[in-house]
C-alpha cells in the first residue's frame, strides 16, 4: 500500500478507513451499523477506497446460515513504522505495520544525553529496526513536555530544553517524525489499539520512575500543556511517613514509584531486591507479600482518587510497577474502595506489562496517526 493513497479522502471515506484501520476487519453489514451508515452510503464511499486499493476484501468468515461474509480491511501493505521511546541512559524501538503490530524490537545503550549523540543513536537504531519494508514514518516518546507534536521544550532526565527533535531527526531519516510526551502517546495506543476499541471513557495510570495519567473522554484524549508534568505524582494518599524528593509527607511519588516501592520491600524483609525479583517471590515469600499487598492497596488509592476526578471506571494500569495490580489484585481492589465507596461503580482494571516494548509501540502509533492524518487528542 501507498500511505498516499489516505491524502485526498473526504471525511465520510476517512471516517470508515481509520474505523477498518483501528478495529481491523469487518463485514460492510457491522461496518454499516458500526457507523450508523445506509447500505447505499457504505457502498458509495467504499468504492473509491477499494479502488485505490486502500481498502482489499479479506477472507470470508461463516456467517451463520447464508452466504459467507466477505469483511472489508485496510491492505498494510509493505511499509513500516518505527517508535522509539528515549529514556535517561537507553532508546527503545519497535518496527511495526500500520495496525501497530510489532515486527521486531530493539534497545541502544545511551553514550551522552546530548541532543546530537541521542539523534544519532536514535538513527542508528531505525536503520538496525528496519526489515525489507520501506520506512513509511517515525514516532518518538520520551517523559517532558513536546510542542506541536516536534519539539521538545523540557526534558528534565535529557536536561534538555526547546530541541527542535524532529527536525533534527528528519534531517538524518529523511522520513516524516512525530515528537509525544511518553504519557500521552502510550494513552494514544490504548485508544486506538487497545481499551479504547472497546470504550470511550477510560484512564491510563503509568507507574515507574514517576507517576502519569492519560484521560479519554467521549473517544479523544485530552491533552493541555500540563501534560507530561506528573500532575499526580504528587496527590497525598493519606498514609505513612516516607517523604518524596520535594519534601512531601505520604504522597503518591514518595510510595508507588519503583524506587519507592523496592525501597520498602527492602525495608521489610531486609533484602534488596529488584522489582521484578519481587513480583517473583509474591506467592511464596510472606515478607515479600507483606509488602507488596501494602504497596497494592496504596496503588489502589490512587485509582480510586483518579476515578473519582475523572468520572472513569475503567482503568490502564502500565509502567514497570503494572505488574502489581496483578500479584496483589485484591489489595488493589480493597484499596480502591477507601475513597470509591458503594454505589459508586466497581473499577475495571487492565494491565499492561509489555515494558518498554509498549512504550515504543505509543510512540508508533503516534507516527501512524500523523501518517493516515488520524490524530485523536483534543488539545484544551
């Protein structure tokens, strides 16, 4: 497929290649419901589409009693898109088709945090990402606040300030880039491959080196300036007596980071102990449990809190500490009742825990977006 193909197409032949290309295959009879479409109107704003070759007729699928039912699909053809995600001292990528599937992925130590060294390794590693298919677009997140989907004005970790990082990076690719804080590309990819196929209204909580939340609201995320500052990094949980890097008393950065939290999993059994050593040892460790189900039922908390202010029962849970809304669900569960009484609705809760593969995948879909001109956050 020619990604040109998606220039030129009116609203109505959009609206049904960015719902095919989100969802995946469908019968014209679901599209049509789908999209509150007439059969004559799905079939005059296909033909173009089919035409063109943007839309292909996929493989018939039973149908009940009848005719098969011969689904309409977006052909992905050939062409690729890269994510990267840059933390403090590594970038992580992902080659992918335009559904976001992950073809390969990759990981490149970081030699300096200069804008310069950091562009060259990002190049390095789309080149090394790159499989027979033609670079079509790239994507790259990182935590700090980006402007115009190109720049970067602050990146704390980087000590990076107003980087003009696409530029920079299509000067050496020489392909289409797309710059997103890491938050709101990651919440991005759950809209548009993810929770968000099945909901209009949900939040993504990211946990690991800091705290992020993600909102999607009627189908758009929404995104102002603030976002990608860790605007609940901070919220006070109301318990205990270990203080944050800001001096703050019992606050969500000072208990549910990773640090954080491996700090008190050393504090109660003595050990320093990894993570991922942690979630390890949950079922069959009593210090190790202890800890964790302490920690859940803090995480816990802050999803109650979140659901509350964002009026959003369903919740993505990502990030390196994603894992422990698994291990010590119940906690989680209880935790979130301390500010989420009855009658209010009980959380339903996804966790995510692809790492820094799903991160580079957020950066992806963000390239995607840009390239099929299906942007999806509703700047405020």
């Amino acid at each position: 497929m020619q990604h040109w193909r998606w220039d030129g197409l009116s609203a109505g032949e959009r609206q049904i290649a960015l719902e095919l290309l989100r969802r995946g295959p469908m019968s014209r009879a679901a599209l049509a419901r789908h999209l509150s479409l007439s059969a004559p109107s799905l079939t005059r704003l296909t033909k173009p589409l089919m035409d063109s070759g943007l839309l292909v007729a996929g493989p018939e699928t039973p149908a009940g009693q009848g005719r098969p039912a011969t689904p309409l699909q977006v052909d992905h053809g050939e062409h690729r898109v890269v994510g990267i995600k840059i933390t403090a001292d590594r970038v992580y990528g992902v080659c992918t088709d335009l559904r976001a599937q992950v073809l390969s992925s990759r990981s490149r130590a970081l030699r300096s945090r200069s804008p310069e060294r950091v562009v060259r390794a990002v190049a390095e590693l789309v080149r090394a990402l790159l499989d027979d298919g033609p670079l079509a677009a790239v994507g790259v997140s990182l935590g700090g606040q980006t402007v115009g989907h190109r720049s970067v004005s602050r990146a704390p970790f980087l000590d990076w300030v107003d980087v003009d990082l696409a530029d920079l990076l299509e000067n050496e690719l020489e392909v289409p880039v797309t710059v997103e804080n890491d938050v709101v590309a990651l919440a991005e990819s759950e809209l548009w491959f993810g929770a968000g196929t099945q909901h209009d209204h949900f939040a993504l909580v990211t946990v690991g080196a800091g705290v992020g939340l993600g909102l999607v609201v009627d189908g758009l995320q929404v995104t102002t300036p603030d976002s990608g500052v860790g605007t609940v990094g901070h919220l006070p949980l109301g318990v205990g007596d270990v203080t944050c890097d800001e001096g703050h008393v019992g606050c969500v950065s000072g208990l549910l980071t990773a640090r954080a939290i491996t700090d008190a999993i050393t504090r109660a059994t003595g050990r320093p102990l990894t993570l991922d050593e942690a979630f390890a040892l949950a079922s069959g460790d009593p210090g190790v449990r202890t800890a964790l189900a302490a920690s859940g039922a803090l995480l816990g908390r802050l999803l109650g809190l979140i659901a509350n202010v964002s009026l959003a029962s369903h919740l993505v849970v990502a990030g390196e500490v994603a894992p422990l809304a698994r291990v010590a669900r119940e906690e989680v569960l209880t935790g979130s009742r301390d500010y989420r009484p009855e009658p209010l609705l009980p959380l339903d809760i996804e966790v995510r825990e692809g790492g820094f593969v799903d991160w580079a995948r957020g950066a992806a879909v963000v390239g995607i977006q840009r390239l099929v001109g299906g942007q999806a956050s509703a700047d405020t």
